[in-house]
C-alpha cells in the first residue's frame, strides 16, 4: 500500500505562529499595546507544568505578553475566583487560562465559567461553546481546531467525507463533532457505550482518536486508505523502565493500512500550542474593536 503521510503538526503549527508573530510586530511598529495571557495553574502536577512551561516559551518566542499565577495546592474554589474576577475586570489582559487538572476540592465547572467569554481563549465557556454549535465562534477550541486545521493543510478533504470520533470530552470529541460538521462532513462520535467499537471506527474516511487509551485502535479499526488523527498522549515505560508518549493508535500496525497518520508525540500537540496563539490574537482584536 506505500508509505502513509505522517501529518507532522510542527510545519503547521509554524506557519500560524509566523502569522502571530507578524500581527505582534505590526502592533509594536504601531506602538499599539500587544496581547497578553494570563495563565493560572494550583500545584505541581508534572504534566500540567510541561505544558504550562510550552505555552509560555511560545509567547515568549512570538511576542505575547505573558504572566503565570501558580498557586499552591491548597487553594480554594473562592480564592480563584477572586483572581478570576480580577483578571476579568483588568483590560490590559486579554486571555484567561486556568490550566487542568484542578485538584479535585476545587469546583472547577465554577472557575471556568466564570472567566470572561471575551477571553476564554481555550474556547471552553458556555457561551463559546453555544456559539461554535451555532457556527458563530470566534474562539475555538485549541486541539479541536488544530485538527481541522493539520487536516486542511495536508490536503485531506472534509466535505462529504464520513468522520469518525472516538471520544466524546468536551474538550476534543464534542467540539470537533461540531467543527468538522461545519466543515459538511458526516461525523459519528463514538464513546465506551458503542457496541462494536471497531466495526463502527472502519467506516471513517476520517478516524479521530480521542479517548486515552494506549494503543487501543488497531488495524481492524481502521478503514483502508483512511486518513487517521491520534489525539493521545499516554506515558508508558518500556522494557528498559524509560517513559515514553504512545498515542491511542497503535501506530506501527496501523501505519501499512492508512493513507495518512498523525505521529504521537509532534502530530497534534503541536497545533494545539499554535491554535491557542491564534486566540490570545483573536480575543485581543475582538477586546479592541478590531476584530
């Protein structure tokens, strides 16, 4: 069957930083105030710092003003939205970013909604989700619209082209159902209730795997010449006691059948980090009237 194409988020994810980075430069030759994220992240969980550290070297790197509050573990569900309600009312921030997981006594639905929509750039508010169903956002969902976008720029059709999800978070399989839908593809969400996981996923043109289960899509999910998404990012130790990142695709077996597969790590993290430049941008031009 040949080599599949390895959908590498890295040249993607450049090409919408440079856009970033030109916008951030024509503000400053302006002498115009540039963006700026303010990321909250409570304890130490090792995960949450790695990306936490990622998001932040980017707005270094582009330009974007920056500053994280990073609160101890034993901060409570009032405490944060005290902060919250301060960086809603501050109009010099122009993006809100509570890092998850929270720990579990904090009322996380409560933190979230309570961020401004105007600046909920990971797109995850109530009102932004409302607006992407009825195809008026203009603050996405960071990976679900690094998908769509790592699609487009490898050239695999979504019109007319059946999708399949398998996962259903309101993070990545609800939002993307509703992204590739305005994209007219025809989108099946599947999740652990699906009878016959595998006999549903093969039907997909388009297979999205979304569910963080290490190597759980295998060959006989996978339609021939299937264009394949793994959104995984699980940590496993090999046989030497090393960590490293698997996808929920079991890559190597899958790689023969498909046309097209995204690599786990530097497929979709990639674009996930660029995606949310793209919205510290956006919530800043909406924020100034420019948008």
């Amino acid at each position: 069957m040949g080599e599949p194409l390895i959908l590498a988020g890295k040249p993607v994810a450049k090409k919408f930083q440079g856009m970033v980075k030109a916008r951030i430069e024509e503000l400053r030759q302006a002498g115009a105030p540039v963006p700026s994220l303010h990321v909250i992240q409570v304890g130490d969980d090792p995960g949450s710092t790695v990306y936490v550290r990622n998001k932040l070297y980017t707005c270094e790197k582009l330009g974007i003003e920056h500053n994280l509050h990073h609160l101890p573990e034993t901060t409570a569900t009032p405490e944060l939205l005290s902060l919250v309600a301060r960086l809603n009312e501050d109009s010099g921030v122009h993006g809100i970013l509570v890092q998850l997981p929270l720990p579990p006594e904090v009322d996380s639905s409560e933190v979230l909604f309570a961020i401004d929509p105007e600046k909920d750039v990971d797109g995850l508010h109530p009102v932004n989700v409302g607006r992407l169903w009825m195809g008026d956002a203009y603050l996405l969902p960071c990976t679900p619209h690094g998908i769509v976008e790592l699609l487009k720029y490898y050239q695999i059709p979504l019109t007319g082209q059946r999708a399949v999800i398998i996962g259903r978070s309101q993070i990545v399989g609800k939002p993307l159902a509703a992204l590739m839908m305005a994209e007219h593809a025809t989108v099946t969400v599947c999740h652990s209730r699906t009878r016959d996981l595998p006999a549903v996923a093969s039907e997909g043109d388009i297979l999205v795997a979304a569910v963080g289960k290490p190597r759980l899509v295998t060959p006989d999910f996978v339609k021939p010449r299937a264009a394949v998404v793994d959104v995984g990012v699980n940590r496993l130790k090999d046989e030497q006691g090393e960590e490293r990142l698997v996808g929920d695709v079991d890559f190597d077996a899958v790689a023969p059948k498909v046309s097209a597969i995204s690599p786990v790590p530097g497929g979709v993290g990639p674009m996930t980090i660029a995606m949310l430049m793209v919205n510290v941008v956006a919530a800043y031009e909406r924020q100034r009237g420019s948008g």
